[in-house]
C-alpha cells in the first residue's frame, strides 16, 4: 500500500478504524441496519439552473452528482445498487463524483466498480478525492476508477464535448487532506464552469476564481438530523454547518450544491438524512 497523502492521518486513527472493523463483524451490522431501514431511502433530488443569455446552452444539459459512498464497514453495498438503479433511470448526461469512495483501504471501492463501469453517460464520468480516499491508497482507487471509465480530477479542468464544449468540469482537490489549487482548477476552462469538490471548504481555497454551478458532499446533511432536517452532530470544517445540505447562494460566485451524500461514515445509521442523487438540470 503506498502511503497516504493525507499528512494528518495517524497511528490513532488507523487504530481505531481496525476496532471498529472488528465491532461490525465483518459486516453483520451494516447488513441489519439495511435491512432494518436505517440506511435510509435513496431518492432523487433535482435542481434547475438557468445560466446567462450569452451563456445558455444549444440544449439542456443534465448532470448527475453522487456523494461519500463508504464503502466498508459502516454502508451495506445494496444502498449501492439503489443508487446505481436511480442514475440508469434518470438517464445523466454526464455523472460527477464527490469523494469519500471507502472507509478503510482503498480496494473496498471494488464494489463501486462494477455499478459504476455500467453507468455509460455519454458526456462522460468524473471524480475528485474525499478526505476519507487520501486516507489510503489513492493511487489504487484512481486506478480502480479508471478501470470503470471513471476520470479523476485532481486540480484540473476538462472541457466537454460538442455541442457542451463551452462547458468545463473544474475538479478541486480535497480542501484540507490534499493540495488544492484553485488557478490549475480553473486553467484553460470553457465559459461555463462546474465546480466539483469534495467539502464546502473548497469555497475557502477558490483565490477569486469564478464558477457557475458548484457541488460537494462531505457533510451527509449531518447523517443523524432533527425532523426539520438539522444535523444533531457535523464533520469537521468551519464552512460544514452554515453549507450543511441544499443549494446555496455564494457572494460573487455561482451556487453551491451540498449534497447528503449516499453512504453511511462511521456508524451504519441515518436518520432524517436520506442518501440521495443529485439531478440538476444546466440551461
């Protein structure tokens, strides 16, 4: 296993990932909350854009964004065929990635793999690193992604093709356990920019750059809410509570789209926080 790029990833931390592995027994308890319900229900939520007259598109254009998988442990992999079951019906023009693929070493994504090589959008499939991948071997799960037609962006952009060509994927590295760099974020990109990053803390690492329509996960919208939606505990970052879940109005920038995410981190329960896919409609 090559080391992680994540500096802040400790002993203590990999100690404690190998105890909790060993009090899901293997599994066992993931499965039950599934089965039991408390992984929640995969549904679908959609979001419109329309972009300036001098931007708007020859067509509609119709991206799928899926978030913090956890595959391991803590997620049963039937909340991933619910997904992948969603993402065939609806039919993407092209599919981002939002990070956080595993919990634990890199080849638990193995699971994604086969969903996600059958997934055939035809602008193409995209992904950025979580803080949970940097963790591990990431050089293996970009591999693993590759192997299932799945482009990792680590501080680049890349264009789409006609007739989206004035349309860019602008893929951030994660904002604390990577290397983000917001100008070879944004080199070369078309008119229209979508940002694609993991934690609403990328916001913080933009340097002035401009985007029109921004995705990120990381927050689960809290995993475990209030009936009303508010998160009861939050991850780490000071931009994850006020950019905890929903579509977000960003001063001098495009909206941000924060994402529930899809699996579960840490303990396999959700509750008031259902795993979701993202369509948003780009015109």
């Amino acid at each position: 296993m090559n080391p992680p790029r994540n500096k802040r990833y400790s002993r203590i931390q990999h100690g404690m990932e190998v105890l909790l592995d060993w009090a899901m027994l293997g599994g066992l308890v993931s499965a039950l909350s599934y089965h039991c319900g408390l992984h929640g229900r995969m549904g679908v939520t959609r979001y419109a854009l329309t972009l300036p007259d001098e931007q708007r598109l020859p067509q509609p254009l119709k991206i799928a964004f899926a978030s913090d998988f956890h595959a391991g442990r803590p997620t049963h992999p039937a909340i991933f065929d619910d997904l992948f079951a969603r993402i065939k019906e609806e039919q993407p023009d092209v599919l981002l990635l939002g990070g956080d693929y595993v919990t634990g070493h890199a080849r638990n994504a193995a699971v994604l793999c086969p969903g996600l090589a059958a997934c055939r959008p035809p602008l193409g499939k995209f992904a950025v690193l979580g803080n949970h991948d940097l963790s591990t071997d990431d050089g293996l799960l970009i591999r693993m992604f590759a192997s299932a037609g799945v482009r990792t962006l680590i501080n680049r952009a890349v264009t789409l093709p006609a007739p989206f060509d004035s349309v860019s994927i602008c893929g951030m590295d994660d904002p604390w356990t990577g290397a983000p760099d917001a100008k070879s974020t944004f080199a070369g990109a078309a008119a229209t920019r979508v940002l694609l990053m993991h934690a609403p803390d990328g916001l913080l690492m933009l340097d002035g750059q401009r985007y029109d329509i921004g995705f990120a996960g990381h927050t689960h919208g809290g995993q475990i809410a209030l009936p009303n939606g508010t998160p009861l505990v939050m991850p780490q970052g000071p931009l994850s509570r006020p950019f905890y879940y929903g579509r977000f109005p960003v001063s001098d920038n495009g909206d941000l789209v924060v994402s529930r995410g899809d699996g579960c981190g840490g303990i396999p329960v959700r509750i008031n926080a259902d795993p979701e896919l993202v369509i948003c409609t780009v015109q």
